[in-house]
C-alpha cells in the first residue's frame, strides 16, 4: 500500500483554503486509499517570532479540526509533530547533506525573511532551515506521496533532491518521493487579494474565511469579496482573478467546473451568494463535528498519543539506518549493525 505524509502548520486558525486544498481530499481519498500519516507539524511554527501559549492552542485546535473533517485514528495516523524525536534527530542529518544555496533559492523563504525584515524584526536560523526539517518529516516515514498545495511543491522536490544525493553518497536509506495535487482548487486565494493565496498567518481577516467562522460571518466575507471590472460571470484566473478564485470556491463545494459555473450566471451578485452558501453548507458538519470533540478533550489527546506511538515506531528503524549509513556510531543494542554502505 502506498504511503503518504503530510503536514499542516500551526500559525494560524485553519481556513477554507487549508480544507479545500489538502484537509477535505486527506479525509475523503488518502486515508482509504493509502497508508497515511497527518501530523500538526508545530516545531515548523517556532521559525518565527510567536506566543508559546498560542502555538500550543493552535496545535491542539488543528489536531481536533483533523478529526472534525473526517480524519479517521482507525485508518490512518494522527498525530504531532514535536512528539516524535525522530523528526528534529534526522532533520540535523539532512542539514549536513543540505548546502546554504539551496536553502536561499527557497521561494518561500525569501518571501517569509522579506516579510520579518520590512517589520523590524530578524530573520531567525530555522526559517533558512526549515525546509530541511519539511524533508525529514517525510523521509522518516518512506513516504511515496506528499499532498500539498502548488506554494509546496518546491519543498518536495528539495526533498527528493536530498534523498536521491542521501542514497548515492552513503546508501540506499530513503524512498524518493513525489507531490501530488488536487485539481480543483489547489490554493484559494484571499477574498479581498484575489492574486495572493488565502493564508491561515496574513492578518487580512476579512478576505480570510476560517473554518470556525460563524455562518453569518462566512456569508459576510464572501458578500464583501473583491470582484473584477466588467459584469460578465467567465471564469478567466489571469484577467478577472476575483471572479475565478469564487468559481475555482463554487466548483470546489459543489463538485463542478469553474469553467462551466462560469456561464451560469448572470451576475455577481448571484454568484457570491450562491458560493456563501456552499461554503457554510461545506463547513457546516466540521463545525458541529470540532465542537463534539471538544466537549471531549481526553479522546483527542488518545488519538495524538496513540498516534505519537505508531509513527515513532515507523520512524525510528529509517532514521536509525540513516545514522548509521552516515557514519553515526550506533547506541547499545545497535552498536553492531553494519551500515548501510559498509563495503565501502
């Protein structure tokens, strides 16, 4: 069975874009289809500036928000990042086949380390790193598919850059994997900056819908949503980026097309209620379903517990072999494995 990983950031309330875009396909297709694993990635919400006490109760709510949308214990795993050692253990690893060039070309890095200068702040080592510690969550677990949204896709091929050159300088020790991505609605944007992606950190909230946002206050957003000259509904991404990012919502909530939701209407107008409404039908059952799991905070931390405990023990036997490959003096028991490449 193929195995899948991915992962979702703790800096923020989950938004539309996050279920559209990854939580509601984990949930629907790769949890039955595959081997998954879904883990709150939180020590990648330590590369910047941030309130402790928050990082935890934004990783508690995107765990329990997992399971609101439908991720099941029973068929896949579940679980945080910083409860495994072995992420942070094989991170320092890839760092040492990793080189300072790579990790500038990241596009997001650039961005994010723009972004902290512009407000006076500095620029913190792991966000430089972070896409490191990105391809050990993966490569712990052999991981063959990485679902993400397109802002990712550079991240994985980091990582199956730095498998491939792992494997040829010290052995076969990691599978290769690649991205995959959802056709519709692969990256929402924001409702009021319609050419920059709907993210769960921006502090433009009225362009954001938040998957715990009331009905009435989802309805509002997408009533306020920035539209484009003209009064023809087409859907056309480069020329009315406005309307194309509520048909690319519509087709998402309803299962059809943006291309042919596009003709069907005569107006704005009639196109933003009618998407207001997919949107809070579509969050209505995860909504009821979060409020269900808090009312029972001891069933999460099982789930996050027990999960904790099936990827250490997936985890544990790669990250060793990697250790040993690249020339790590094995602890006790260990201390006589051969490595990986001990012809060499």
């Amino acid at each position: 069975m193929t195995r899948v990983f991915s992962g979702i950031k703790p800096t923020g309330h989950l938004t539309l874009g996050n279920y559209l875009g990854a939580m509601r396909r984990w949930a629907a297709v790769d949890q039955h289809r595959s081997d998954a694993l879904f883990c709150v990635v939180d020590l990648h919400a330590l590369t910047v500036d941030h309130d402790p006490a928050r990082v935890r109760r934004l990783s508690r709510q995107a765990a329990t928000l997992l399971l609101a949308s439908g991720l099941d214990p029973e068929l896949c795993t579940v679980f945080v990042q910083s409860h495994v050692d072995e992420h942070a253990r094989l991170s320092y690893v890839l760092e040492c086949v990793a080189t300072d060039g790579e990790m500038r070309r990241m596009i997001q890095y650039r961005e994010k380390a723009a972004r902290e200068q512009r407000r006076g702040g500095s620029v913190r080592l792991s966000l430089l790193t972070y896409p490191v510690l990105m391809a050990a969550d993966i490569l712990a677990y052999g991981a063959e598919e990485v679902p993400v949204g397109d802002d990712q896709a550079q991240h994985v091929e980091l990582t199956r850059d730095l498998a491939v050159r792992f494997n040829q300088r010290y052995g076969q020790a990691f599978v290769v994997p690649r991205a995959t991505h959802p056709k519709v609605a692969a990256r929402v944007m924001n409702l009021q900056e319609p050419t920059s992606k709907m993210g769960k950190s921006d502090d433009t909230g009225p362009g954001i819908v938040y998957l715990l946002d009331e009905p009435d206050v989802v309805r509002k957003k997408v009533m306020r949503a920035v539209t484009d000259s003209g009064r023809e509904v087409v859907y056309d991404r480069e020329a009315r980026p406005g309307v194309a990012n509520l048909l690319e919502i519509l087709a998402a909530c309803t299962g059809g097309s943006p291309e042919a939701l596009g003709g069907a209407y005569a107006s704005y107008g009639a196109l933003k209620r009618d998407t207001a409404e997919a949107v809070v039908e579509v969050l209505r059952p995860v909504r009821e379903r979060h409020a269900e799991l808090c009312a029972d905070p001891g069933h999460v931390e099982k789930v996050l517990r027990e999960g904790a405990e099936r990827a250490r023990g997936m985890a544990r036997p790669t990250v060793d072999a990697a250790y040993r490959a690249i020339g790590l003096l094995p602890a006790g028991a260990d201390a006589g494995a051969p490595a990986l490449n001990a012809a060499r």
